[in-house]
C-alpha cells in the first residue's frame, strides 16, 4: 500500500513543492509545520527558523524530507496533487484513497476509552480522539451516531495499510449491523455488553473507516479481506468502485483519528 516512490532522492525543486503542500496545509487545515513534521517523524522535530528557511529553499536534509513526503502521500495526497502536481502526480491517488477524500465524514464516529466518558474533538484541523489512548493498557471502543441502517465493515488504518477488523461479537465476521442511531461497537452476543478493544503493540496515528452499506454488496467485497492482514490495493479499489455506484443515500462512511502512545 506504500506509495512506490523513493523520497529518499528527492530533488530541491521536489522539496520546494512540499514545503508549498505544508503550507497549504496550515492554511486550510489548521495544521501547523510543526505537527506535520512530528507526525511525519512519529516525535518531536525542533524547528528553528533556519531549518524553515532552508525547507522553503528545498534545502531540507533527506532525512527529515523523506518521512514527510511518505506522510502527505498517505494523508493528504489529493491536496497535495492541487498544490504540486510535478511532484505528486494525480496518479498516486488510488481508487480507494480517492473515495475516502471524497466521502468520509468525521464527526458521527467516536472512540471512547471503557468505563469512561469522554468526547472526541479537533486537534489540528482533524478529528482526533482524547484523550491519546495508551498501549496495552487503555481498554476503548468506539461510538457511532448513524443516520441509516446497513452492515458495517471497518478497517484500521496504519502506517498507509489498512486492516478489516472484527467487530462482530463472532470475531471472525468482517461484518456487523448498525442501527439508526447510536451504536456501541463492539459488543458481545447480547448486544448490548461493550467487549472493549486494546492495542499492545502499536504505536502512533491509527486511522479507523467505518463503511455502513447494504449487506449485499459488502458481503460480495469481503471474501478477499482477512481481519489482521493488510488488506491488497486492487480489493479496496473494489470496493471503492462498488459503494460509488450505489446511491448517495444508501451508503456512509466515517472516520476518526486515534494516537496511541507507548
């Protein structure tokens, strides 16, 4: 699922047109250098105004250019394709990632750590969950205020791959039902009991996509998909296809951005 290009090559005139994407960034998305940098580096990056100045120039070390672009390309490509065409290529962006900038909406998917009660809200211009779940020992489940009924079939998204997850209460099913309204998921055979979630061994940005569609079409899409394997790209894009075909009112899909720290 990487992107294939080696950014460990990039040009100055290539680091010019990412410093222009950054920028772009702060300006529409409220996220600022810094926290591109720290999310691009997974820690923090000290950014003094030289270091800025030599970016802006595409004078920024290899090292600290290549994460970045990795990071874009992954989360912020179709901007990026708007802003630096020569560099990211319109190309880059896949059937599925282009469905995703198209159709995900943040704001009905909550994650919750158990046996609390916390919102989520905006971090930096995107829906980021708080507080920052802890590895292997904030248990957490997520909420979902739906405006249709359908199957569910989520994925996590890690390090630009994206793993279908069990929230079935038959935890091999790649499918659940939602209701209209708010769901707890996931829960255990009575539908009603939180069997909470816990990551061990994961640190960093975790995407979370939660696609509500009629069963029929989910079912024929997920044959290919195995829970705790990256899913392959030409299967995603499938399904990408397939959900665009249907019309706007029968299908959704939300997300949330959840950090979780060691």
């Amino acid at each position: 699922m990487n992107n294939t290009c080696d950014w460990s090559d990039a040009t100055n005139e290539e680091i010019k047109d990412l410093y222009q994407v950054i920028r772009s960034l702060e300006k529409t998305r409220g996220i600022t250098m810094d926290v591109a940098f720290q999310r691009a580096n997974k820690k923090k990056v000290a950014l003094s105004p030289h270091l800025r100045g030599n970016f802006r120039r595409g004078e920024l070390s290899k090292k600290l250019a290549k994460p970045l672009f990795e990071w874009v390309v992954e989360n912020h490509l179709k901007l990026a394709t708007e802003v630096a065409a020569n560099t990211f290529d319109p190309s880059m962006l896949t059937p599925w990632m282009n469905f995703l900038e198209n159709h995900l909406q943040y704001g009905a998917l909550n994650a919750r750590i158990f046996n609390q009660r916390g919102l989520t809200t905006r971090s930096e211009g995107l829906p980021i969950a708080e507080p920052t779940l802890r590895l292997s020992k904030d248990d957490y489940y997520f909420v979902l205020k739906s405006k249709i009924a359908g199957s569910l079939l989520a994925f996590e998204g890690y390090e630009g791959d994206w793993y279908p997850m069990g929230l079935h209460h038959d935890r091999d099913s790649k499918l659940t039902t939602v209701n209209v309204g708010m769901n707890e998921l996931p829960t255990k055979a009575d539908d009603v009991t939180i069997d909470p979630l816990r990551d061990d061994e994961s640190p960093g940005l975790h995407r979370f996509v939660f696609i509500i569609a009629p069963e029929r079409v989910l079912e024929k899409h997920q044959d290919d998909l195995i829970i705790g394997k990256a899913a392959q790209l030409e299967s995603l894009d499938k399904l990408a296809y397939a959900l665009e075909e249907l019309d706007q009112e029968n299908y959704a899909v939300h997300g949330i951005n959840v950090l979780f720290s060691a």
